[in-house]
C-alpha cells in the first residue's frame, strides 16, 4: 500500500575529467517520495536540466508550499528586499567583450569564464588576484557570467597559467573575429615594466625605459594592426634587445597569422639591417626612422641636402629601392632649442655657485672646482659647445656659438626609411603611417601608467607573467573600445565604469530564500553610457549561490590602519 507521496526538486552535479581539463555536469530532476507498506523509497519523474532556470525555480516554489497557489498569491506578505551586488559595470563588460570577440575567444568553460572576470577586475579595480577575488564577492560575477562554482585566488593564479597555454588559440580568434580582414600592415613596439622584487624568472637587468634605477624589468612587445588594435602581446627577458624581439614578431606574423606582402612598421631602433633582410626573405616591407649620426653621415656624403628639411614632407630615391621621406617638425625644434637654453642656464648657475665657493674658501682648489663643472656639462651633454676655462681663481662659462649652431641644425629633423613600393604608399602616407606608431604608445601608456596598471606583477613564474600580461592586452581591447564608443561623452572610460558600478541588484527573498534578482532602472546618466555602447539591462536575473572568498584574510597591519584612518 503507497502513501504519503510527496515530489520535489534535485539537482545533481558531477565532475569529469577531461582531455581540456575538469568539467561540470549539472542536472536537475523531479522524483517523488512515497511510503510503501512502511517502508520510504523515491523514483524519478522526470527530467528537468532542459527547462529555464526561472520554470524551475518557480515549480520548486510551488511544490515546497505544497502547490498552494492561493498561498502564493499573498507571497507579498512573506517577500523581503535586500541590497544584492554590483551588476551594472559587469553586464557593460560583457556586452564589449562579445561586441570584440574576447568573450568568444576565451570560451564559456570555466577557465574561459574565470579569465574574462580576470578581465574584467583589470578594469574594476587594478590589483592582485586576491584582490580580484574581494572584488568577485561584491559583484555578481555568478550571475552574470553564469558561473556555477565559486573560486578562489588559487584558481585565479591557476587560471593564469590556463591563459598562458591558450594564447595561441585566444589571440588567433581575436583575428578571426574581424570578419575576414586580412593583415596589411603591423605596428611594433617594446616597453619594458620595472619590477618591485627579484623574484619573477624573466626579472633582468637591462636598458629601463621608466627611469627606475637599481630595479630589474621585464621587456614587453606589442604588436597592432593598422587602426593601433593589440594583435598579439608577447613578455621577454628583461635584458632583451628591441631587435632581438623582431624574429619572433615577423615568424609570428607569416606563420600562425599568415599574413603575404605585409608592411612592418617600427621606430629607430628596431628595425636595423638584420631586422629589414630577415622581413625582404618573408616578402615583407618596413618602415623605420634613420638614426641621428646615419641622417649626418648621408648628408655628408649621401643624397640628402639640409635644405630639403624646409619642406614640409620630402622624398629623396636611395639605393636598392629604399625611399627616404624628411620632415622638420617646427614644434619639436622649438621645444630642443628652448632645452638647450634651459641648460645653458643651469650651467651658468653651477658656476656662479662654484666661483662663490672659491672666493669663500681660499684654501679650495680651483682645478677641482673646474673639474666639477666639466662634469656637469658633460652630464648636460652641452660641453661640445660650452668652454670652460679658470683664472685668478675664477671659473668662466663660455657658448661657442657657431658650435651650438651647427648642432642645432637637424633640430626636429627625422628621417625615415622604407623599401614599401611608390605605387603603394606615396610620401604622406609613409610618413602618417610612422606616426601611427603613436598608438601602440598610447597602449603602454594606458596599460602601465594609468588605469589598467599591469604593475606590480604579483607573480613569479613565466607561464604566470605571460598569462598576466595577456589579460592586460585583453582589458585594453575592452577599454579602447569603450572609449570609441563613449567619445561624445563628457567621462574617461574609468569614470563611466565607476557610475555604473553603482547600479547593482534588488535581491528577493520569500521567507529568507533566494527567488530572483530584480535589477532597478538605471538613472540617467548610467543609461545614457548603457545606451551609447548598445548595451541592454535585463529585469531580472536568476539568484547564484556560488562563494567567492579569498583563503587569506586582510592583515592585521592593514586593518590597524583602516580604523587608525576612521575608515
């Protein structure tokens, strides 16, 4: 005799693992619980993992109240509201991540949705893993990304390693996602990023672009397309000479991207005679700028006449189909020229303090005193037209002015250099592609200095550096284009992040269980930045249980400090 029949909700999950790593299996079933001559047994109705999340939780409701449905029309009475978490930067983010291909490109597995969060907190909140996980448990990363498992700063620093052996694949979809459009034409340039310890295994001594003596760097390479978007990145030995970073960009190039007849595009100092023999083999072209003592040697016994720099662009035929295209910026020699008098100036002041030194002590030696400026000038780099000479123990400064004059002569002058066909590119063109190398800069700029912040690193091993890295070039493409589309805006792109951050969900609670989150309409100013990205706000959104917590608690030290502060 059967009894007591009472259905209800199961959902089941299961790991695999796979050839690509753990997978999770999640299923959900309606059974039935019965009592059969005294004793309690259970069967299988049906299976429900292929309905909505929102039809499942709302029959899990109704059979949890025992299908009364006069009941739950007076729901209100036991229906609570709380504050839930931040969605409106995210729900922006993952509308651009589609819009760009990153979102496809990493994948919707776990690993892939791990580092679009990475992603994503690069741009929220600039930090460390940990602090990306205290960032996850106040945003509604499960909710919005469809996460089904919680993480913690373990999995991300795993995930970086995961990024590291998907490079390939993810920077290949990245391309394949332009619709066909082929490479024509590369911008190439390196940086290198200090770092605050000794411990990174690419961590080196080497040429440090920021000015950071005593600390060892890493060399970094990025490589864009003609509109200045990230292709590729690619992290080097700190000690890594720019040229030595070509091989790898051109073979790159010709071999995973398989780009024909392509134009590399490189400032001064990376692509010398090697560099530009190793692309003619590959059936590339350059185009670089001459170095200053190579413009003087081919004025003084090559093609090129001083007079050609008044021009406003030249171009003058060299030898084995290289074209040289001169310009004097105005801007830049009036900017050398007023550096030139500024230390001129200094120079005179160390003097006028040096001959005041020597009249106040007697005894001090004015071959020292002279020794002292001529280092000074040499420091300068003016002692090539600056004489100093001492009597009666008095110093004098004194300009050779036909030598300033004639150093002063390719002041704001530049020369470039390219074997790219005439009938390819003219002059201007040759000339306005170079300056495009502008925009990688703005990259670096963007991704070192302000916003992204790819320092401090917080990691150690290469496959982790890389991974890091990989995830700035990510966020950038995000951030270069929220800036396209917010250029009418009156906001930097971090700005209009920082306002969206703060539309976050309504959660509600029937009798202090999840239902549903509800999300408010944004205010006007949010919905003007949603609007202007193409981005739409659901109304609702399903409820995640998923933990996001760190293994590591706030130091002490930092929490001392927080209440010393009031905060």
């Amino acid at each position: 005799m059967i009894s007591s029949v009472v259905m209800y909700i199961v959902r089941t999950k299961r790991k695999y693992d796979g050839k690509k790593g753990k997978k999770i299996f999640t299923a959900v079933f309606l059974r039935e619980s019965f009592r059969e001559n005294g004793k309690v047994k259970g069967k299988t109705i049906a299976n429900l993992s292929h309905l909505s999340p929102r039809i499942i939780d709302a029959l899990d409701l109704v059979l949890k109240r025992d299908g009364d449905l006069a009941d739950i029309i007076h729901l209100k009475d036991t229906l609570t509201l709380h504050e839930g978490k931040s969605v409106g930067a995210l729900l922006l983010l993952q509308h651009v991540a589609r819009q760009t291909g990153v979102a496809s490109a990493l994948g919707g597995s776990r690993e892939g949705l791990l580092a679009l969060w990475q992603v994503m907190a690069r741009m929220l909140d600039q930090g460390s893993r940990l602090s990306s996980v205290r960032l996850g448990g106040a945003c509604a990363v499960g909710e919005v990304l469809g996460l089904q498992e919680g993480f913690t700063e373990d999995d991300l620093y795993e995930n970086l390693h995961w990024l590291d052996a998907h490079q390939v694949k993810i920077e290949n979809a990245l391309l394949a996602h332009r619709g066909g459009q082929k490479l024509t034409l590369c911008l190439y340039d390196v940086t290198s990023s200090y770092l605050e310890g000794t411990e990174n295994e690419l961590a080196a001594y080497g040429y440090n672009r920021d000015k950071k003596t005593g600390k060892m760097q890493i060399v970094i390479g990025l490589l864009c397309d003609a509109k200045g978007i990230p292709v590729s990145i690619q992290v080097f030995e700190g000690n890594t000479q720019d040229t030595k970073t070509m091989s790898d960009q051109i073979k790159k190039v010709a071999e995973r991207f398989g780009a024909k007849d392509i134009v590399f595009v490189g400032d001064r100092g990376m692509i010398k005679s090697p560099q530009q023999e190793e692309l003619r083999k590959e059936g590339f072209h350059f185009i670089t700028a001459l170095t200053k003592p190579q413009v003087e040697t081919l004025l003084k016994n090559g093609p090129l006449q001083l007079s050609l720099f008044d021009d406003p662009v030249t171009e003058v035929a060299g030898e084995d189909g290289r074209r040289y295209v001169l310009r004097r910026n105005p801007v830049r020699a009036r900017e050398i020229a007023a550096t030139r008098a500024s230390k001129l100036r200094r120079a005179t002041e160390r003097c006028t303090k040096e001959n005041a030194y020597l009249r106040e002590h007697p005894k001090a030696d004015p071959e020292k005193a002279q020794e002292r400026l001529e280092v000074y000038a040499e420091r300068l780099k003016i002692s090539s037209w600056v004489t100093i000479t001492a009597a009666d123990r008095t110093l004098s400064l004194t300009e050779n002015t036909p030598a300033r004059e004639e150093e002063s002569q390719l002041d704001g002058c530049y020369v470039l250099v390219t074997d790219v066909p005439v009938e390819r590119m003219d002059a201007e063109t040759i000339h306005a592609r170079y300056k495009d190398l502008a925009l990688v800069e703005r990259a670096f700029r963007t991704s070192k200095q302000s916003f992204l912040e790819v320092r401090p690193l917080f990691v150690r091993t290469e496959e982790s550096t890389r991974g890091h890295l990989l995830v700035t070039m990510l966020s950038y493409l995000l951030a270069q284009r929220l800036q396209e589309l917010w250029a009418d805006q009156d906001c930097t792109v971090e700005e209009g992040l920082h306002s969206l951050s703060t539309l976050s969900l309504i959660e509600v609670k029937c009798k202090g269980e999840p239902v549903f989150c509800r999300i408010p309409v944004p205010r006007a100013r949010s919905r003007v930045l949603l609007e202007k990205a193409g981005a739409t706000v659901p109304t609702t959104l399903n409820a995640s249980a998923i933990t996001v917590v760190t293994k590591k608690s706030l130091q002490k030290s930092r929490k001392m400090a927080l209440v010393s502060a009031g905060k």
